[in-house]
C-alpha cells in the first residue's frame, strides 16, 4: 500500500510558490531530520533547484546523530546547496541562519531597496511556523502539531532589510514509494484520515525489529528475544498485552496499541531513531524502477497477445 495525501490547497501553494522563487535571494528548506529523503519533496526540489538552498534537518533531537551526519555530507556535496542541525537553542539558531543567508546573497539586505527575501518551505508539520517565529522574535506564524496548519502564504519581516515568505506544508503530489509514505506518516507528516495507524505502526515494528535499534526497541517495551523474531502481526499483540490494551471480552485492541507505538516514536521514547540512509534511498528507488518495468514488460506482452 502506498500512502497519498495532497490536499486541494496544496496545488493552490505550488502555483504560488513557483510565482515566488523568481524573486526570492535564499531558500530554507526544512528537512525531518528521522527521514531526510521522505521529507525532501521532489515537488518542491523541481521549483527551486537552482536557488541558492539552506537545508536544516530539524528535529535533529530526535535522530540517530550518525546518520544526521551521513545526511548532513551527503546534502552539503549538492550544488548551491549548505546544510545545518536544526538547534534548540533558539537565539543560536536564529543568528546562525541570518548570518548564513547574508552570506549566500551579500548584495542584498544592505538597504530597504535591496531587502533580503528569504523564502521558508518544506512539507507538512517539519516546523516551518515555529522556525518563522524564532527568527521574527514574536508569534507571527501558526503553529500546530498537526499537519497542514499553514494554507497560505505570509510575508513577514525580520526587519525592514529582511523578509521571510512562510509557504504552507507541501507533500509530494504523488508518492511513487511505499516507504516513504509510511515515514512520513510515522513522522506525523500525513493527515490522519489518510492513513491506517494500526499497517503504520506494523510498519514502524519491521522496521524497528530488524534495524540497529531493536535493542532500546525491546529494553523500551521488556521484549524477550524470541518475541523480536515474531512477525509484526504477532508482535502487536505481545505489545497490547504488555501495555494493557485489551478490551472487553480479553479483545486485543490494536488501534490503541498502533497509537501508543507510533507516539512513542515521535515523542522520542524509542531513543534517537532514524528510518532511512541515503543507501536505503537507492535501494527503494532500484526496487520501484525494476517493478515498473516489470509491469511494462507485462502489460506489452499482454499487448501483443492480444493482437495475435
């Protein structure tokens, strides 16, 4: 099954955004720091390709640190391209990046004829608002912890030589991958009514089950060895069990336990998980081209069968 969520506004922020970068210095790019390669939205790659790119993996708290930094030398060897860690220290963060930006575009900024216009973009729920909000120092953007809370764009000022453009969350139009569209659903990228929790949290078991982090996998939900070589379906239930979601009648219920699993993850208490390498990327990307023209092949043998 692959995800899809490409809510009506969205294509109205694709227009807009494409009539924006023409007269945008710097774009940010807000990357989920758990799953660069979901969260980098060929969408929006195709618009601002040869704009000059600050990508910050944010979240970054919540990632493998190895893995930020294998994503952090893979995106700095890109073209007109500078990649950072998202930082928590607020007032870190926001000088870092003004400074960044003055450097990408030093003609502009230097006078109120010649701001510099930074455009802020990214999918769904990565943090775009309150990033909006540091670097203004008020409330200027909404924030939320549900996807799609900006449908608009806003021009805002961090001061009268620095605009800031805040795009609304935008998802691929077509996810062509499966994986990625269950990242981006266990990263809370992807509206719930878009999505079945309890095959995103059988997902997130696989995954979690034969990856580097099976052990605080099983120490964060007292696993025994032989329950980490059951299969995801079962596995569930052993994870019902043990945080008492069973119903009347000694019924499992696995949408409760689908929903602790998956909070868990965003909320950190699995440790500092990342789902995807750049190797993974290449992996799924051979693995979907090999099945399309599996399919062509089929479709024209069925073809010329058809003919003869």
């Amino acid at each position: 099954m692959t995800i899809q969520w490409f809510p009506g506004h969205m294509n109205r922020a694709k227009k807009a955004i494409q009539e924006l970068t023409e007269e945008i210095d710097v774009i940010i790019e807000l990357l989920d720091a758990r799953a660069p390669f979901s969260s980098c939205n060929p969408l929006i790659q195709n618009i601002i390709k040869f704009k000059r790119k600050i990508r910050i993996l944010n979240k970054s708290d919540l990632a493998d640190p190895k893995m930020s930094q294998i994503w952090l030398d893979y995106f700095k060897s890109q073209d007109n391209t500078t990649a950072i860690l998202g930082d928590k220290d607020k007032k870190k963060q926001r000088d870092r990046i003004i400074k960044i930006c003055k450097d990408l575009a030093p003609a502009r900024g230097t006078s109120f004829e010649k701001p510099l216009r930074v455009m802020i973009t990214g999918i769904p729920n990565v943090g775009k608002s309150t990033l909006i909000n540091q670097l203004t120092g008020k409330k200027s953007a909404k924030t939320g912890d549900i996807p799609a809370v900006t449908k608009a764009n806003q021009r805002l000022y961090v001061n009268d030589t620095f605009i800031i453009y805040d795009t609304p969350g935008m998802m691929w139009q077509k996810i062509r991958y499966p994986q990625v569209g269950y990242n981006l659903a266990i990263c809370n990228s992807i509206g719930r009514n878009a999505l079945d929790e309890e095959l995103v949290a059988l997902y997130l078991i696989e995954f979690l089950q034969n990856s580097q982090y099976k052990e605080i996998f099983a120490e964060r939900y007292k696993l025994k060895p032989e329950h980490l070589e059951l299969v995801p379906g079962k596995l569930i239930d052993v994870l019902a069990n043990k945080r008492g979601c069973i119903m009347k009648g000694g019924i499992i219920d696995r949408q409760k336990t689908s929903e602790i699993v998956i909070q868990d993850f965003r909320d950190g208490k699995l440790g500092k998980v990342s789902l995807e390498t750049p190797e993974l990327w290449e992996k799924w990307i051979s693995e979907f081209i090999e099945e399309e023209e599996l399919s062509e092949d089929e479709e024209n043998q069925e073809e010329q069968h058809i003919k003869e």
